[in-house]
C-alpha cells in the first residue's frame, strides 16, 4: 500500500492552521474549526467590567454607567465623557502589530534588546491567576479601584468611605515651592506597570498599614521608639521636641470623643512652633523635627475625617520645608548616599546619616502604601534604584562606640545591599547563589522598618 492510500499526511503535506482570535495553532482542521467557533463565541460574551466617566474616576466616585450620561453628571450638568477600555491583545499578535505600527528605520535600539535595568519588569512570578489590576498606570501612574469589586476570598473593603487618601491626593497635586518640586519630584521611574493579584496588593498594604499604626504607641517608652529614632541617643538626653511628641502620642493613645479636638489643636500649635523655628533649626533640630511630623502623619492618617484635608496638606508641606532646610545644611549628594559610598567618620556622624536614610525609607513607603491602599497618585522618587537601604538592628541599636565599631566591621564584611534598587534585583533572581546570600544576610539583621521595606518592594 503507498502511503497516500492510507490517508496519512506528513508535516510538509499539511499547513498549521491559526485562530485569526487567539493565534493559537492547531493541525487537524476539525479541532481548528470547532475552536474557532468557540472562541467566536467567547469573545462575544466577554463584555468585561463597566468603566467609569471620566469625571467619576477622577474624583473617585462610584459611577452609574448610564449612557449618555451618568446619573452624577446628569445631576451636576456636567460633561459625561466614557474613555473606552482599551482592547486587550493576543499575545501572539503584540509584536505583529508594534512592527505594523513602528517602521523599520524608526526602530530604537535600546527598546528592541532587554535591557538589565528594565528587568525588574519581568517578574511574572509575581502575578498568580486572581483577577489582576495594574499598579502603575503607564501614563498616570495612578491606582484607579473605585470600580473595582473587592469582594475577594471572602475580603470586603469600602472604597467610598472617606479616607486620607482625599487629602493626601491634594498634596501631591498641591503648588510646592519650585525648590521642593526640583528635590522632591521628577519624573516617574522606568520600571514599567507590573501586574499584581488584587488580594496580594489589599493583603501587603494592609499588613504595611498595621505596623505603621503602631508607632505613636511605640512613642510611649524609651526601649521601643519608631525604627527612625535612634533609642541610644535618646536614653540618656530626650530633646525637648521629641518628649513633646510623645506627650502628644499619650493623649492620642488614651483620646476619646471629647479630646479629639483638644488633641488635634495640640498637634496644629505644634506644627506652627516648627514652621517658626526652621529657618534657625541646625541638622539635629531638622532630624527631631521630621521624626515628630511623621508620627503626627500616621496618626492622621489613623484618624482622618474629611474635614482634616487642610491638616493633611499642612502635614505634607511643612515635612518638604523640613527637607529643604535639611538639603541646604547637607550637600544633596550626602543626603541620597550609602555608607558604602560615603562612610561616616564617627559614630556620632553615622547616627544623623543613618537617621536621614531611615527617615527618607519610612516616608517613601508612607507614600506607596497611599498610593496603593488610597487610590492615589504616587510620584516614584527618580532616585528611586538608588535610594539607600537602612543598616541592620544590631548596628543600629549599638549602645556605646565600641559596640557599633564591632557591629559595623562585621556588617561591612557580608558585602551588604545597599540600595533599594538592589534589593528589587536580588529578590527576583532569588535562587542566584550570591543574591541568596546577600538576601539572607538582609533578612537576618532587618527591624520593623526593615519588613516595610521588604512590603515596598512588592508594591513597585
């Protein structure tokens, strides 16, 4: 029998059929038909979520739908304008339609190769098969869930109750002073949106938020003062700001109805003696000055009312002035280096540069778990890959010069990571056996403020 008699087609005789839908391929022509009927009608019945009106979603408001106007835009006569979803593509076709669409002489080198700084997108292990959201938005970098239904594996959360977010949304749109939005501000870092499960984003902010919280209690002793206060130097010598700020945290932890507004008033006179005082404040008074400001954060942000925006605002403006002031008794280079790149000549040094580095990784994940748990835009640092990491807790918590001139020496010989950007690479090449390394010796000496580093990094 010849082998055309037996129906039998080899590979050359037989072209791979492909879903004009989907790109999948298949051989026989029965099972591509039947898939390209299903897919026909799959397609047809994936209608996705409703998006929001342009104005709902900017003013994170729950939105009708209701074409061709929502009930809110009706109401206020304002223009309803639907931005349509954008059309998700199959993988297959991506890079058929970017080569359709990009000519040939028009091709950027440095976009058509992987680039090892970028690589921080590719972390797909990240993502798990929950329904997923985009992080950073590749035009806003804007966390928009207020359409978003977060009944997930049994979690609820109300995205319409009012929440600090409001205020905090204002200060990052707010005027700075074009000094602080040159120090502060920039461009948004290169990392490109990574695609995260909605219960792992809900789960790591609010597991950041619980720890956060817990600060103004830890105000109340000198053995367990926030990881951004230095508990050596203030056992023997409280500054006079400090033990302010904790006489404030003690009425907070014991407030009730009737000392809401006393305490809030105590806070506001508090905020207006550090405005007046920082134009003569020396780098020591700036430190103290930052540290209080940031516990009276987190307890606004623990008892935000709407009608506290303008306290929130104030908050955010007078930490920029302190940063400022800051920037102008430092060079900016010392204020954003490691001690690797620039170590401290004595302790005494160490202790304000260490300070500063906590200070700054405690208000840059004060910022991410907003932008995240709030809804609210979040600027990345454009320092962002190179932000200093903080030092272990032994060698933050030596008691005496001999102490941390042991703990640093032993601290330098572990080849420690340094950075932020670091940190990102190492943990997504975690079975390389020098990253594994380092990470072990990162997660052996880390504190509190060590672990809301770790739930920064999976925010980015």
């Amino acid at each position: 029998m010849r082998p055309n008699d037996t129906g039998f087609m080899g590979p050359s005789a037989s072209s791979a059929r492909q879903c004009p839908i989907c790109d999948k391929e298949f051989g026989l022509e029965t099972a591509y038909k039947r898939h390209v009927s299903y897919c026909r009608r799959a397609q047809a019945k994936r209608k996705g979520r409703p998006v929001s009106c342009a104005a709902c979603s900017a003013s994170k408001i729950k939105c009708s739908f209701t074409k061709p106007r929502c009930a809110r835009c009706e109401s206020r006569g304002i223009e309803c304008v639907y931005n349509e979803a954008a059309r998700k593509i199959a993988p297959g076709r991506a890079q058929q339609q970017l080569t359709t669409a990009l000519p040939a002489e028009e091709e950027d080198p440095q976009t058509s190769s992987p680039d090892p700084a970028n690589s921080l997108v590719l972390a797909s292990g990240i993502a798990s098969e929950s329904p997923d959201i985009t992080i950073f938005d590749a035009d806003n970098s804007v966390l928009d869930l207020a359409d978003v239904d977060l009944e997930l594996a049994g979690l609820q959360l109300d995205l319409q109750k009012p929440d600090v977010g409001e205020w905090f949304n204002l200060a990052m749109s707010h005027n700075m002073s074009p000094t602080v939005q040159h120090v502060l501000s920039g461009p948004q870092n290169q990392l490109g949106p990574l695609r995260y499960s909605l219960h792992q984003v809900c789960h790591t902010v609010e597991l950041a938020f619980d720890i956060m919280s817990c600060f103004p209690q830890m105000m109340l002793r000198n053995q367990t003062l926030p990881p951004f206060m230095h508990i050596p130097s203030y056992s023997a010598f409280m500054p006079e700001r400090i033990s302010t700020c904790r006489g404030i945290a003690q009425v907070f932890e014991t407030r009730t109805d009737e000392t809401a507004s006393f305490l809030w008033r105590t806070v506001d006179a508090e905020v207006t003696r550090i405005e007046s005082e920082l134009s003569r404040m020396d780098i020591y008074s700036v430190q103290h000055a930052i540290q209080c400001v940031l516990i009276y954060s987190v307890m606004l942000k623990i008892d935000y009312e709407p009608a506290m925006v303008s306290r929130g605002l104030r908050l955010v403006q007078t930490y920029w002035n302190l940063t400022v002031r800051c920037l102008e008794l430092t060079s900016q280079l010392e204020f954003f280096s490691t001690e690797k790149t620039n170590p401290s000549p004595t302790w005494e040094d160490w202790i304000v540069a260490e300070t500063r580095r906590r200070i700054i990784a405690f208000w840059f994940i004060m910022r991410q778990v907003m932008a995240s748990r709030l809804q609210v835009a979040c600027g990345i640092h454009e320092h962002f890959d190179h932000l200093p990491l903080i030092s272990p807790k032994s060698l933050w918590e030596a008691r005496t010069r001999e102490e941390w001139e042991i703990e640093r020496a032993f601290h330098a010989k572990g080849n420690p990571i340094s950075t932020y950007g670091e940190l990102a690479r190492a943990k997504l090449a975690p079975d390389n056996p020098a990253n594994r390394q380092r990470l072990k010796y990162w997660e052996a000496g880390t504190d509190k403020l060590g672990t809301l580093v770790n739930l920064s990094i999976t925010l980015l």
